[in-house]
C-alpha cells in the first residue's frame, strides 16, 4: 500500500516517471528473475550442507 501511494505522490509530482517506472518495473522483474533464484539455489545447497554436517552432532544430543 505504501508503495501506490509513492507512486500515486510520484505520479502528481511528475507523471512522465512515474509512467516509464510502471513500465520499467516488470522488465526490471523478469531481468532480475533469474538472479533470484539462484540466490535460492544456492542458499538451498548451503542448507543442505550444514545440515549434513551437523546431522552426527543433532544425533548425538538427542541420545
């Protein structure tokens, strides 16, 4: 919500902006998609990794 009303002040303020912004941004998104989820991959693959290095001190402190 807060984000439209930025807009909405953008808008009033300079409307050329924030039309090319309402444009720009689902580029900007879809350009930056890819990025993002790599990110997630790779924070998945740490995950997983620490995880299966603290599996022996998990199952140690269950016992």
């Amino acid at each position: 919500m807060l984000t439209f009303l930025v807009w909405l002040i953008l808008f009033i303020i300079c409307w050329p902006i924030a039309l090319l912004a309402l444009i720009l941004y689902p580029i900007v998104w879809l350009l930056l998609l890819p990025f993002r989820l790599l990110g997630f991959a790779i924070e998945l693959s740490f995950d997983l990794v620490r995880n299966i290095f603290m599996l022996p001190f998990r199952a140690v402190s269950r016992v």
